[in-house]
C-alpha cells in the first residue's frame, strides 16, 4: 500500500463537495455514519447520566425530598437503564467505533450496505424520541428497564408512555438488527486480499461475534415486547395470568435476549482493550486465536444461561443448578481473555498514556465485577443476594466501569484517526483519575448496602442505609464533575490546530487504520489493499 | 467463710425482693388509678418475647445481618467461602498487574519481547480456573438443594403481595388471614423503625419449619427476608415456595424487593418470632381481633391503614 501526499489531499476532500444536508442527514459514509452514532452516544450518554445524578441526589439522605413520587422515580430509573444501554453503550461501541474501524481494520472500502448503515442510525434516533416520549408523558414509563409483566399492562400501567417505551425497543432493536446483518456481510465478505479471518483484527472478531448475539437475541426481545403490545393494546394474554398466560414467560423471553445482551455490550469493549494493550506494550496481542475463540465461547455460553436471572423466579431446582454451572463456566474463556491481555503486557514496554490507563483500569475493575459475578452465580447465594444492592454493584463493575472504561479508551485511542487532532495527554489523565476515584466511591459502597439487605429501586430507604449510600452520592459528584473534564478534552481536541501523523502511536500500533492518514479520507481506500 | 458469703447473699435477696414487693404494689394501685390503662393492659402481649432481640440493619454494616435461621447461617458460610476466593483471583490479578506495571514500563523495559504463544502457561489458565470452579460447584449445589427443601414442615403461612402491603394467610389457623401496612413516616413511635416497622408484623413460633407460599394479587412483588435467608418473587397466578426455621425469638425484617409501583419502597416485612406458648396465644388473640380479609382495601395514595385489620371483634 502507498498513499502519497497528494493522494491525501484529494483523499481528504472527497470526490464531490456535499451539502451539510446531504452529508449528515442521508449520509451513506461508514466514518460519517460512525460519528453520528458517536454523537447520539454522547447525548444518550449525557442524558442518562444526568438521570442517574438526579437519583444519586434523591438517595444522598434518607427521606429525601428530591423526588417524592413512586412513579416519578420508577420511570426516571427505568429511563436511566434504556438510555444507557441502547442509547449510550451501543451506539458508541457497536454503531460508532465498530462502523468506523471494521472497515477500515479489514481493509473495506465501506460497509456492505451502506444505506441500510444510515438506516439503522436514524431508527436509532427515532428510538431515542420515543424512550424520552416514554420517560416525560404521564406518569412516565415506571417498570424498571426489565419491563416486566404485570407491573406494565394495561391495568397497572395505562397510558401512552409505557407504549412508547416499548416501541422505542422495537425501534433501537430494529436498528440493532439491520446493523448486524451490516457487519456480518461486510466482515464476511469484505476483506481485503489476505486479510483470512484468523488474521482480522480482535476488535472485528469482537464485532463479529456481537452481530451474531444481536441477530439471534433481537428477534426474541422484538417478539416479547410486541407480545406486551398485544397485551396491552389489543386484549391478548400472553403474560396475563387471568387469561391463562403468564409473566414468567416473559422472564424467560426477556432475559433469552437480556443475557446476551450483556456480552452484546462488553465483548466491543474486549475488542478494544486488546488493541490498546497490544499497542501501547508495543507487542502483538498473546494468544490471538485463544482470544478469539474466547469471544466465540463467550458468545455462544452467554446465550444459554439467561435463567440465572430467574433464580427466585419460578424456576425448578435443577434448573438452577444447570444455569448456575453453566454461568460458571464463562468465568473460564473470560479469564483467558484476562490472563492473555497480563501475558500481553508481560515482556512488553508499557507507555502509560491515556488510553493505557483506561484500559487497565478496565481490567481491574472488570475483574473485581467478574468476581461479584461468581458469587451471584451461585443460585443458592443468589436467595439472598437478588436484586439487592450487591447486584447493582456487580452491573455497574461491569458496565459503568467496563464498557465506559472501554468507551473512553477507544475515544482517546482514536479521537486522532477520527477528528485528526490529539487530545490533552494532561487533561485526558485528569479525566481517568477522577472517574476512576469517582466510580469507585459511588459502586464499591453499594456492595455493603446490598450485603446489609438494601432492594434496588428504591428512592426511599431505611436509615441504617444511610452511611453509604451517603458515600455513594459523593462518588458520583466526583464523577460528574469528571465528566465535565472530559466536555473539556472534547473542546481541546476540536479547537486543536496540531497535525497528526499517520501512525501517531508508533511502533505498537500495527492494525490498518494506523496506515492511512490522520484524520481518515473520506473514502478510505481507493485501491484494495493487499494484507501480507 | 462460705456461711458468711451465702447469708450476705441471702441478705441481698431479702432487699431486692422487698423492693420488688414494693414496686410491684406501687404500679399495682397505679394501674388501678388509670383504669383505661389497666384494662388494655390485661390481656398481655403474647410477642413481647420478640422485642427483646431486634435484627435490623445498622448503621455502616458491611455484612449479611445476623443469622436467624440456619438457612442464612449456611449462606453466610457459603459467601465468605465464595467471596475469600474470588478475593484470592482478584488480589492474584493484581499483584500480576502491579508487577507488569513496574517491571515491563516502558522507562524499564526499553525493548519489548515478541513473545505471543505459550502452550503451557494458556492450558495452565485453564485449567486452574476450572478447578477453582468444581471447589464453588460443590458447596454451591449443597445449598441449593437445602434451600429447595419445603417438605415437613409445621406450618405454612401464604404470603400474598398487594399494592402496597402483605397478606399473611395461616393455613393452619382457619379463618387467621390480615394485611400488613409499612407504619407511615410521619406516624412513626419510639422503638419502631422508620420503612421497616409494619403494623401487624407476621407472628411465627421459634424453632419450627415454616413453610412459606408465596403469591401475588396483582404485579410481581418480592418477598425478601436477608436475615433469614428467604427470598422469592410474588407472581399471581404462581405459588412459589420457601422456608425457615427461625431458631431465636425476635423481631427480624424483610422488603420488597422487585418493583411494583409507586410504593414499592413502602411495603416492607416484619416478623416477630416468639416461643410456641406465645405464638399460641398470639394466634387466640388475633383471631378475636383480626377480621378475615375478603375485601381489598382502596389502593389509593396516601396509604390507607390497616382498617380491616383493626376492625372490632
């Protein structure tokens, strides 16, 4: 491959001058549509953080007069979850760096459909309407993101809202589902010459493996929410006792998705905490094909354990005793995938820049959710440790420190490829110390309100809860004031007048996109590549 | 030397029990005097036994709360097992990041190996977690087993879930069925818990298997009992089951814990565990108190009292 600098100017303008209009509204570019997706998760992002500050607030003190109705709080906590979920994870791993960087790493001129691309993202945003449709009209959508039956019938729930939350699902999985066929034909199909599939980078693999969770786990989330629909609108009783059905089939449809789910948002993150170690320990990644196959076991296991979900649930004994050793054994892949990114590093020369940083924090703290994550496996425990606070700590280990740990870790590794201006090494450090600190003091004291007996969802508690949830609070200021920080970075980078090299990493960093210029041409590659 | 220390003993208890004397002719005109008083107090309280042992969470707790049952001894035991060694993997990873941190930084290191298979160390880390796994299988399967065994028990209360308050039905004692109601913020006593304190708390004799079934009126409840190791969902249409032995009389507490509503967070869980004695009387006298439940109570906000309940008898 030789790209001259001639090449990147007119690389860089791209073929045809477009309107904003044009480019922006009905855009067909991978990377365009990848930094929309990128916008969306930064207000999903912003929103459902704003939610979760105003709930931090409410329980800072006992019999607190923040929010003082049930159904308020119930629907504020429902939104929190949706929005940082579809609105916020996704969308910045899967839809924004996934549709960036899978072409670019696979050596694609673009992805395979790229109007089904821009279709995806604009349900996406239809979605996001609808979920605050859900959250601000009547008494908001008050049956926590799990949505489970009753509570969100017709009876208990009546109203627009909680059709709009639904169909918000409807929307974002839609979106999900054309964006996973997206991926699979263009991973399929669309490598350069060379690039086999056991030389494709860890990120696509990640990618990969989370489409096919996507195509297998959104069709069953689509038909138990348009099941609740039919409940709610049309006199079906599909989860209504009376009718002769029942709400633990919706459990199971549920979580048959929700598991999934789960390894939907972090195994991105995986893809991306691989390509950070391995660049800045400058050494190839150890053991590629064991951590590959890592995320195929991932994948496949995590879609036969969803009952462990249910454990206090209507679920018979042996039952529990098959999901809780089945839940186990994803401790194994999962510590290959720990283990080889330490083997990684070993022997390496570790430069601890931001994006380093991120990433071993995510290790860290993932590893400490992975642990809460064996306890809570064991069903036996799980009688006393369901749906307590313990279990928001173990959810937020993973998901509030990993996936955005690995959020922000692909953001500084990449904020140069994608925008051509570097971030503030200081400022990106300050931004990983205060969240870190930050999240920390807000989920590592919900362990003890958990072991102590405190219910989630409550905006209200007893006062011996108070202590520390009173911590909890000031961690999450901390955080808050972190994420002002990083607006800062976000300013700095965008009013940034540095050039960046191609390669800004050096050596480390040996994937494709660290051949092409800083920021990436329009149209990436105009002649194939050809991988050795 | 023993004569003189058994009569100086004698001595004490020769005043202490004619001060007892006169205490006790004291309250006795006393409560004659407050006759409306006296005559409440008449019929005694069969669950005093339970307010001398209160097992509610405390301030700054960190842990599972005391064991009341030996199913929570059992998971207690479990946890610490469980816990001690994902503490063990935990610490394990660290100490091997902390030392790659400082050995391999790039100011140490300068040149970086290229080192990116090793068969033995990749089947060892698969090994040993897998081992580490059947370790937590074991005891695990133990436990659930244990906690799945409702069969023989003394007696079963059905636990039915409202918006927002409990419905203790008692197999056993035909015609005993009432409701529970949080005590609302505002009408809070001294010695009661503020979000804990029910009005009429579940009642249950010490020492005997309990058999809980466990249902719903209208939307999924949970009825989550940490001291004593109990927790179900409440899902109408499904009878799930549960149990305890409570082995110490006292007053221990549980919540709500799967969302339900406005007032998922007002419809907590007491139950006073008292001798079999007790209990007897208690059942007696709840059942002249108590009117059966056959009617819901208004579902409207602010929470109604517990009128039925409270009925004459």
């Amino acid at each position: 491959m030789s790209i001259t600098a001639n090449d990147h100017a007119l690389l860089a303008q791209g073929h045809h001058k477009q309107s904003f209009v044009t480019r922006w509204l009905m855009s067909t570019n991978h990377k365009d549509i990848g930094t929309l997706y990128i916008c969306m998760a930064f207000i999903g992002g912003c929103v459902g953080g704003v939610l979760s500050m105003i709930m931090r607030q409410q329980l800072m003190y006992p019999h607190n007069d923040i929010i003082t109705n049930g159904n308020t709080w119930n629907a504020i906590i429902t939104a929190h979850g949706l929005i940082m979920i579809f609105w916020f994870v996704m969308p910045a791993l899967i839809g924004g760096m996934g549709n960036w960087f899978v072409p670019i790493m696979i050596g694609a001129p673009d992805m395979a459909f790229p109007r089904l691309n821009n279709m995806s993202f604009w349900f996406l945003v239809a979605g996001f309407i609808f979920v605050l449709l859900g959250l601000f009209l009547d008494k908001g959508t008050g049956a926590g993101w799990t949505l489970y039956p009753p509570l969100d019938n017709a009876q208990y729930s009546p109203g627009v809202a909680t059709d709009f939350s639904l169909f918000s699902l409807h929307l974002a999985g839609i979106s999900s589902l054309l964006g996973a066929i997206n991926f699979i034909a263009t991973i399929l199909n669309m490598r350069a010459p060379g690039m086999t599939m056991h030389k494709m980078p860890l990120f696509c693999w990640a990618i990969l493996v989370t489409a096919f969770l996507l195509l297998l786990a959104i069709p069953v989330l689509a038909g138990a929410v348009t099941m609740l629909i039919m409940d709610r609108n049309f006199g079906t009783s599909f989860f209504e006792p009376s009718g002769g059905g029942d709400p633990v089939l919706f459990q199971h449809l549920f979580w048959f998705f929700g598991h999934p789910e789960v390894y939907i948002m972090i195994l991105p993150a995986f893809g991306i905490i691989s390509h950070v170690v391995s660049t800045f320990s400058k050494k190839p990644i150890f053991g590629y094909l064991g951590m590959a196959y890592a995320m195929v076991i991932i994948g496949f296991v995590g879609f036969v354990v969803w009952a462990h979900h249910m454990f206090v649930s209507a679920i018979s004994t042996d039952s529990k005793i098959y999901f809780e050793v089945a839940t186990l054994i994803i401790a194994v892949p999962t510590g290959i995938k720990v283990f080889s990114w330490i083997a990684t590093m070993w022997g390496g020369s570790i430069e601890f820049k931001t994006p380093m940083l991120w990433a071993l924090g995510f290790i860290f703290l993932f590893v400490i959710g992975g642990a809460t994550g064996v306890v809570l496996a064991n069903a036996g425990l799980d009688q006393e440790l369901h749906n307590d606070y313990f279990l928001v700590a173990h959810f937020h280990y993973v998901l509030s420190m990993g996936a955005a740990f690995a959020i922000f870790a692909g953001f500084y590794f990449w904020i140069g490829k994608m925008s051509g201006h570097q971030y503030p090494e200081f400022w990106g450090k300050v931004h990983f110390w205060t969240f870190f600190i930050g999240v920390n003091l807000t989920f590592f004291p919900m362990h003890f309100l958990g072991l102590a007996g405190m219910p989630r969802r409550y905006p209200d508690y007893a006062d011996a809860f108070a202590g520390w949830n009173y911590v909890s609070s000031i961690g999450s200021i901390i955080s808050g004031v972190s994420t002002l920080v990083f607006f800062y970075v976000i300013w700095r980078v965008f009013t940034s007048k540095e050039k960046l090299a191609d390669n800004y990493w050096g050596e480390g960093a040996t994937t494709l996109e660290w051949a092409i210029p800083s920021p990436a041409p329009h149209h990436t590659f105009e002649d194939v590549p050809i991988i050795r | 030397m023993n004569n003189n220390a058994g009569r100086s003993i004698m001595k004490r208890r020769d005043v202490s029990a004619l001060r007892l004397t006169g205490l006790l002719v004291l309250t006795a005109i006393f409560l004659v005097q407050a006759h409306g008083a006296w005559a409440q107090s008449s019929a005694p309280n069969p669950t005093a036994a339970a307010n001398q042992y209160v097992d509610a969470p405390h301030d700054w707790q960190m842990w599972f709360p005391a064991a009341g049952s030996p199913m929570q001894a059992r998971i207690d035991w479990l946890m610490k097992y469980v816990l001690w060694i994902m503490a063990g993997v935990v610490g394990f990873v660290a100490l091997l990041m902390g030392y790659v941190m400082v050995r391999f930084r790039a100011s140490r290191n300068p040149k970086a190996s290229k080192t990116t298979h090793n068969t033995l160390i990749e089947i060892v880390w698969i090994v040993v977690p897998c081992l580490i796994l059947v370790a937590i299988i074991v005891p695990s399967i133990n436990l659930i087993y244990y906690e799945a065994d409702t069969g023989n028990p003394y007696m079963t209360v059905t636990v039915t879930g409202h918006q927002w308050y409990w419905e203790y039905k008692y197999n056993s004692v035909p015609g005993l069925d009432y409701t529970s109601y949080m005590i609302p913020d505002d009408e809070i006593k001294p010695g009661e818990i503020r979000r804990l304190s029910v009005d009429h708390p579940m009642v249950l004799p010490v020492g005997k298997k309990i058999r809980f079934v466990i249902t719903s009126a209208d939307v999924l409840h949970g009825f989550y009992l940490p001291s004593l190791g109990v927790q179900k969902y409440a899902i109408p249409g499904t009878e799930l089951t549960s149990w305890t032995t409570i082995t110490k009389p006292g007053t221990y507490y549980g919540q709500c814990n799967q969302i339900c509503g406005l007032g998922h967070d007002s419809m907590p869980i007491e139950i006073k565990a008292v001798p079999m004695k007790d209990y007897l009387a208690w059942t007696k006298q709840a059942l002249a108190n108590y009117t059966q439940n056959d009617a819901r109570p208004p579902l409207s906000s602010p929470m109604p009292r517990n009128q039925l309940a409270d009925a004459t008898p």
